[in-house]
C-alpha cells in the first residue's frame, strides 16, 4: 500500500509541473521603457552607468533590462564596481631587535616572499606617535642600505581614537628590511610583523537619495534621509567641515519604523603638533541593505554627541555602488535599451559569463526615458493559477482516491479468506 501511495503522490506532482508555464521570453513588444544607446564606437567594448531612472522603473536587481538592435538582442554583462582587494599575508621573523640610542631598531626576514608592499606590526605600546622609518637590504650587513618609506604609527587609547600600526612601502623585493622606529615604542614591545602585498581596485559611487539638513534633539543630531526609488543604499558618506578638530562619534541608522538598521562611528584625527603629523578619517558609513525593506524609502541617521558640541554643517550623501552594463555593439549603431516588464527574469549570457572589462572599454550615455506606448504583456500564468480551485478539486480529488485505495486495501486484509 505504501508503494502505491508513492507511486499516486508523484503523479500528482508530475501532474502540477506540467501546469506550470515557462517563464516569458523576453519580447520588445512587452516593455513599458525604452532609451537610446548612443554609442560611441561599434568596434569595442562600451558600458553605460545605471541611473536612478533605470532604479525606479526597472524591476528590482535590473533583471528585465534588454539591449536591442532592432529585432536584434545585444548580450552584456551588469557589475557593481565595489572594492576588490586581494592580499598575500606572511608573517615576517624579527631579527637583530634592539636599542639604538632612544629609537628601537629591528630586521625582517623576507625569505619566501617574492614581493610586498607593506607591512603590518604587533605592538603592545599605548598612547604614543612615532615615525618608522623602512630600508630595503639584499643582505644583514648591506650598506649603504635603500630607503623606502617612512611612516606615523600611533596609538591614541587615551583619547578613544584608535590605532594604527601599518608601514606603507612601494611594492618591494628586497630579502630584509630594516625598521627603525623613533622614542614611544621600546624593542620589548614589539611583539611581531606581518607582511602582505595588496591587489587593490577602488569602489565607484553614484548618489542614491538626499538628505534634509541637521536637527539637534537633546543630545543627538538627526539627519532625515529620502532614497531614490529602488536605488540600493550601500553606504552614507559625511561630509563635515572645520579640519582643526578631532572626534569620534557613534551613529546609528533607522528606518522609519524604529528599527535600527546598522550601529557604528565616524572619526576624524589631525593632530598637527604631534610628531609626527598625524592624519586620518572615517567618514563612511558602510550600511548592509541585505536588511532594508525594499519598500522603505526613509532614514533617520542618529549622531550621538554625547557632552560634546555637535558637529558643524553636517552633511549626509547616500551612496550605492555604482552599476555598469557592459556589451560588445557587434558593429551595430542602432542600439536601445527595454525595460519595464515585472515577469521578465535576469538574461543568461555566454557574454556574462566569461566576462571581462576591457581597458579601453567607452562610456556611452543614454538618452531620454520614453514610453514605449505597447500594450502590456498579456496574463500569461499558469492556467493552474489562473483557475486555482480546479487544482485544488484536482488535489481533493487525488486524496479521497488515496483514501479509498487505502481503506479498499484494510478492508481486504481484514475479511476472512476462505477455503
């Protein structure tokens, strides 16, 4: 009996599946948007950034946009232009560490690593700003010896502003290097060095909202923000003038439910009397909008102030990562894009997939969003969800059949066998 009822219950799935329609191909007849292409030269590569009005009237994640050349569709590739980083990290043993006068002076062993650019050290040394001097050596008794960089480190526990302890260098080979580093930092609080080599590409942004100006309430500043439709918010940068002072403070991002999205700080260090000079700032809020509501359009932006005067003439940016559409014109000239159509799913092309930008890939603009003026793409669902309650007599009906074959199959099991 069980095999039976397996044997029905994936008949009825079956069943469904078939009732299910392929997703709608993508036809220019369907879209309610279309733009010109202008393209600057046919023969390369080109792209185009996505703009809010591609965000508020394509569908969410731009999976209906479509490049034409007449009946013809023109593959591409879409990115988000973020950071990418790549780094080689080892860590480096210390050599020959000591005292020389009032500076503290050591050896790394580069052995194994072809090349770096800079240099990560382990210090349990607090509240204090020196200058660490690099110099690049094939050999320990090398000289004269290559100078390389030279950089502050500090450490400002005292004041809560953080640390730095990193060593900035041109990419270099050289097998050992020579740190010396001024009076604030003594050899046995030196506790070790990683070193890395840093593939670094800078993030792209475009603007995604606006924002009203400040307003004080009680101990906070609060900063109203409005994002552009479907925009997706990746961080809100603040602007703040008045360089001669120094501060950290926490934010805290809402929604307009009360619900706090991300918790962080902003900071700015200028120390000009310090020796040496002392320079750094975060003034971006990273905000992770895999937890905004797509709906929701507004935030309120929380500057804790503390017993501190609040900060002058803020002013908040929101900011996504910039979109590109990458594709090859393929010689062709008469080039629009379509969008606008709430069934159509995101492209599959060989072009995406082995993708890369080329160097000298062109920038192209797009010209004015237009209505296309076709009608919109007929009711093409499933029959099964156009006439949902014949599937659902379909299903009851497979489950009394179940039932009876089940109660049959008892009944006969039950009844008396005769001789």
């Amino acid at each position: 009996m069980k095999s039976l009822f397996v044997l029905y219950t994936k008949r009825i799935i079956v069943f469904a599946l078939l009732l299910a329609a392929a997703e709608p191909a993508a036809k220019p007849i369907y879209f309610a948007r279309v733009r010109q292409i202008y393209a600057a030269t046919t023969s390369s590569q080109n792209y185009f950034v996505v703009d809010p009005d591609l965000w508020a009237h394509a569908r969410p994640g731009l999976a209906d946009l479509r490049i034409y050349s007449a009946d013809t569709q023109i593959p591409y590739a879409l990115t988000a232009e973020e950071t990418s980083t790549s780094t080689e990290q080892h860590e480096a043993r210390i050599l020959n560490l000591g005292a020389v006068g009032v500076e503290t002076h050591f050896d790394l062993d580069m052995q194994g690593l072809p090349e770096y650019d800079r240099v990560q050290l382990r210090l349990s040394a607090m509240n204090f700003v020196a200058t660490a001097g690099v110099d690049g050596r094939e050999s320990l008794d090398m000289s004269p010896s290559t100078a390389l960089a030279s950089s502050t480190i500090y450490d400002f526990s005292r004041e809560r502003l953080g640390s730095s302890f990193v060593l900035h260098l041109a990419p270099s080979t050289f097998r050992y290097l020579h740190v010396r580093i001024s009076q604030g930092v003594q050899p046995g609080q030196v506790l070790g060095a990683e070193v890395s080599l840093l593939h670094e590409s800078k993030a792209a942004w475009s603007r995604a909202g606006t924002c009203a100006p400040p307003e004080p309430h009680n101990r906070e500043t609060i900063v109203t923000c409005e994002l552009f439709p479907g925009a997706p918010l990746a961080r809100l940068l603040f602007d703040i003038p008045g360089a001669s002072f120094n501060f950290r403070r926490t934010v805290t991002v809402s929604d307009d439910k009360g619900d706090d999205l991300v918790r962080s700080s902003i900071s700015r260090i200028r120390m000009e009397k310090a020796h040496p000079p002392v320079l750094t700032e975060e003034l971006a809020l990273r905000v992770p909008c895999g937890a905004c509501n797509p709906e929701q359009r507004t935030l309120r932006v929380a500057i804790d102030n503390g017993d501190d005067t609040p900060l002058p003439g803020v002013q908040v940016v929101p900011e996504a990562l910039e979109r590109r559409v990458y594709f090859d014109p393929q010689g062709r000239t008469d080039l629009r894009l379509y969008y606008g159509d709430e069934k159509l799913g995101a492209p599959v092309y060989d072009f995406a997939k082995f993708f890369k930008p080329a160097s000298d890939a062109v920038l192209v603009t797009l010209g004015a969003e237009t209505g296309t003026g076709f009608p919109p793409r007929p009711d093409d669902r499933p029959w099964s969800e156009r006439h949902p309650a014949f599937l659902w007599i379909v299903l009851l009906m497979a489950v009394v059949t179940l039932a009876a074959i089940a109660l049959r199959s008892m009944m006969n099991a039950s009844a008396p066998k005769s001789n």
